[in-house]
C-alpha cells in the first residue's frame, strides 16, 4: 500500500515538474552590461570575447574591415561598398582587398559618388554635374548628393520626356510636351517641327502651320500632312469646318488629330463633322457637334480618346465597311444614335459615357462589340442594342436608367441572333430599364435566338409596362446565368438558370446621383470568372470571390 502510494505521488511530481522545466542559456544577452565580457553581439544575441576589432575597429587597410560576429579584421571583398563606411579616405576596395584613396568618380559608391581629392564624396548640386556625367554619362545630374538621372524635364529626350523622382519617364498626357503633343502609344514626345499647328484667332491663311505661325484652319493643316508631318494640333477655340482625311491624299500611315486642353470645338452645319476614309486616324480632345454624324469611319481604324460628341441628329459615332471604331475616356451625349456599328465593322468602347441619346450603342450587320468598363444611361430607346452581331464582349458596365414607358422596345440590353461561339457578358449592373409594347421582351436583358453564358451579372429593378410582364432577363433560355443576382429568379425559363444565382435586394453609393456601386461585399461571383478588374480598375476578388455586378466593393 505505502509502495503505490509513493510511485503515484512521484508520477504527479513528474507531471507537474516536467511541462515547466527550462535551462538557462548563460550566453544569452540583449546588451553588453549582461556579458562577463562587457560585449554581447546583438545580431545573434550572443555573450562573445571582447577584441579589439569590437571596442577599436582596424586600423590596417590590408584587413580594414570588421567581422562583429567573429571579432576579426578582414579584408575588404572589391565591388562591395565596405570601405566608404570605414573611412571616406579609402573608400575604394582594390583587387588585392586594400582600402585605398579613390582614383576617380568611377571607384566610388553610389551614396558618395564624387572622387575628391583621393576622398570619395557627396556631389553638390550644379557645382559637380560635370563630375557626375563623367562617372556615368546615365546619370550626369546631382540632386541632393548623389547622381541621378535628371533634375528637371530638361534632362529628359523626346522618347521619354518626363522628370519623375529623378529619373527620365514616358509621357502620359500631352501637356508634358513641348510640342503639346504626346503620344499615348509609345509615351514620347512629337518633336515640335513634326506638328502641325492651326489656331483660328492667330493663325494666318498661309500654308506654315508652324508653332510660331499656325494655320487659320484645319483643312489647311491636313492639305500638308506627309511622311514627316502626321500630327495636327488645333488650338482651343471653335471650327465651322467639315474634315475628311482620305487614304488616297495622306496614305495608310496613322494620323493624329488632336485638341487644346479645353478642347476645341468642331462646330458645323455640313453632314459629318470628321470623315475617317481607309485611314487609321486618332482623335483626341474635340468637342464635336455636326449636322448628321459627329465622326464616320468606313475602312480604316478611327481611334476616338477624351472627346464630347454631341447634338448629332444621326450618329455620334458611326462606324462601316469593316471600319475598326475605338472610343475610350469619351462622352456621348444627345444623339439620336450614340453610337452606330455596322458591315463588319469592330466596336470597342472602353471607359466612356453614353448617355441622353435616343438609343446609345446600336450595333448590327456582323460588327463585333466590345464594351467595357463604361456607363450607359438614360437613353430613351434603349441602351445596348446588339442584333446580328459576331463576337461579342460586354464586361464591367453600369448600363442604368434606359428605355422609357410610353415608346421603347429596348430596355437595358438587348442581344438579338447573335450565335457566335465565346460570347463574354460578365459583371454587369443592369438596373432601372424600362420598356412598353412588347410583351415578351425583358426590360433587363432581353435575350433572343442567342447564345451567351452570363456570368456574375446585377440585374435589378427593370420594368416592362405590359399586361404580362416577362421576367427581367430573358424570356427564353437563350441566355444561361450563373453567379448572377436576378430580381424575379422564381420566374425565369428552367433552360436559363444555371449555377449558384441569388435573387437579394442590394445598396447602392446614391441612385439619385447614377452612383450605383455597391456599399458592402457580397462576395457572391464566380472565382474563376477571370474578370481581373471592376468598372474603376479596383482588382476583382478582393475577399474569398468576387462581387457581383460591375462594382468590387472597396471601402471608401
């Protein structure tokens, strides 16, 4: 009995003793008063013997260096900056691993980059700008003690004419130019003897269109393009003048048109304002209101960037004859037709708005569209109209407020006979359409003899006024939703739901302003939908999966 009851008292001993148990490390320090030796190396928190590397440094250039682990001088290791730190005056490590006097700029760090008088140096500003560019001919400015690459937008060339942090950048907005003209492509600078300048209040009728002496109009500028003068600048002011760039006077090679930064105004009362004819023609910065159509393309490639085009009793934009139309960064506004794609044409609108148009995208005839990352509202008759098209893409739109109750057909999308195979229709908000006389239209997305897969789309709030409303999207299965918040899901075709479709009322930034991204994450779309971006540019999947619609919410 005494014998079990002493093993058992000793296993709780050792039960209670052994989880605690620790042994004391004698070598272990945080400062130097804890050593016996007076020195604890805090880089391995370590008690070591005191020598004289430690308490004195090396004084020998031969082994001019300190080992603070192993306390002993070493020599210098050449292409390494060990010297300058121990003594400026030797601030250079030779081949042999001796700190020695600097020779010359070459030999010296980049943190004292100067050689002076055997001493390597901080530079001092414009006084040694000499002595840098003589050390590296990249790097010949000095701006707070060291060589860099510029000081100003001076220092920089054409190819990349921007000053930033010291160092030469491309241009991204045409103002950094001293011609006024930057290209966005390739971020140089246009030399200024390559544009041709045209000012309506300073110009004169001759045929210079020169920076010191502009042109009074801008037909006559486009009367001298050639090979060596492809860009027309046009001074802010207001042109009464119809422009027409055709293959057959200025060739294939790309034209640029390009605005003031108030920009300019292109102001007729002829049919077309700018007729883009086989030419591959960029127009920036225009504000342009024309009899019929703001801007034609039939062949060719028009590129259309940070322009309002308004008041066009036609189109726009209208865009044929497999004409490549491009719109980015532009406002659409007021047309009968906001923009217009037909016969083969190629349609690609990216960060824009249309809006207060009659219909605001038409395409048709075998153009294929891409519609990205922009807002359509309020058009009357419709927002995105798509009807026997090729290949479409419409990703990350706010398409908000179209379509009216007493005349449209068209509410918010409409994709009618478009059978081509990888049609894209992801992470739109499709909200507040509306639509009247036909039945078995959706106000939303109306979908027809299509095929589409629609994925992490916001569909909410559309209204078709009718006896017999279908529901917001559809009304046949033509198009198949997956990740998608659906007002009315209940009601859709069984052919058009697909997987993991939410039916959830959402909160918008402010409807009463059009500001309809989302207050909070739903987190609720397809992980690997491979939409990397939202309508903002903020990253997609910010959380576990991305939110639905067009907006990833991001606390603001």
């Amino acid at each position: 009995m005494y014998r079990m009851l002493w093993r058992l008292a000793l296993v709780l001993v050792l039960v209670q003793v052994a989880p605690g148990c620790t042994k004391e490390n004698p070598a272990f320090c945080l400062t130097g008063s804890e050593c016996e030796t007076g020195f604890c190396n805090t880089e391995v928190n370590r008690c070591e013997p005191l020598t004289d590397c430690n308490v004195t440094g090396c004084d020998d250039p031969a082994s001019a260096i300190c080992n603070i682990t192993s306390g002993a001088c070493e020599a210098c290791q050449p292409g390494l900056a060990q010297c300058s730190s121990v003594d400026p005056a030797r601030a250079v490590c030779s081949s042999a691993g001796v700190c020695t006097a600097c020779q010359e700029s070459a030999e010296c760090p980049d943190s004292q980059p100067i050689c002076l008088s055997g001493t390597c140096s901080t530079c001092v500003p414009l006084t040694h700008d000499n002595l840098c560019e003589t050390r590296a001919s990249s790097l010949p400015r000095c701006v707070g003690g060291g060589c860099v690459e510029c000081r100003d937008d001076m220092d920089c060339s054409l190819a990349i004419p921007v000053c930033e942090m010291n160092g030469c950048a491309p241009c991204t907005v045409d103002s950094q130019c001293p011609s006024g003209v930057c290209d966005e492509d390739t971020g140089a600078c246009f030399a200024i003897d390559a544009v041709l300048y045209v000012d309506e209040t300073s110009g004169t009728t001759g045929l210079d269109c020169t920076q010191a002496l502009p042109c009074l109009t801008i037909v006559t500028a486009i009367g001298k393009i050639d090979a060596t003068h492809r860009v027309i600048f046009v001074v802010d002011g207001v042109y009464t003048e119809t422009l027409s760039f055709d293959q057959v006077d200025i060739g294939t090679q790309r034209v640029w048109l390009i605005g003031g930064p108030m920009g300019p105004s292109l102001a007729t009362s002829s049919t077309n304002g700018v007729e883009a004819l086989g030419v591959d023609l960029v127009v920036e910065t225009l504000d342009i209101d024309a009899l019929q159509n703001g801007a034609v393309c039939d062949g060719g490639t028009l590129t259309v960037v940070g322009c309002t085009i308004h008041d066009n009793t036609t189109a726009g934009l209208a865009a044929s004859t497999s004409c490549g139309l491009i719109v980015r960064e532009s406002t659409i506004e007021d047309n009968i037709t906001g923009i217009l794609a037909a016969s083969l044409s190629t349609l690609l609108v990216e960060e824009s708005l249309i809006r207060d148009n009659q219909t605001g995208i038409d395409v048709s005839g075998g153009a294929s569209p891409t519609i990205r990352r922009s807002r359509i509202f309020l058009n009357t008759f419709g927002g995105i109209v798509l009807e026997l098209v090729g290949l479409i893409e419409l990703t990350n739109n706010f398409v908000i407020g179209n379509g009216s109750a007493p005349s449209s057909v068209f509410g918010g999308v409409a994709i009618l006979d478009a059978t081509a195979v990888g049609n894209v229709f992801a992470h739109n908000t499709i909200i507040s359409n509306t639509i009247n006389m036909r039945d078995s239209r959706s106000a939303g997305v109306a979908c027809e003899n299509t095929t589409v897969i629609a994925t992490g789309n916001l569909v909410r709030n559309n209204l078709t006024v009718a006896t017999a409303p279908p529901p917001q999207v559809g009304p046949m299965s033509d198009c198949v939703w997956h990740y998608s918040n659906l007002d009315g899901l209940a009601g859709l075709p069984p052919g058009a739901i697909g997987a993991n479709n939410i039916d959830t009322s959402v909160t918008f930034a402010s409807i009463v302003t059009l500001d309809y991204h989302i207050t909070l994450a739903t987190d609720d779309g397809d992980p690997s939908s491979g939409i990397a971006i939202d309508i903002d540019g903020d990253s997609r999947s910010q959380d576990d999966a991305p939110d639905i619609g067009a907006d990833e919410y991001v606390a603001r």
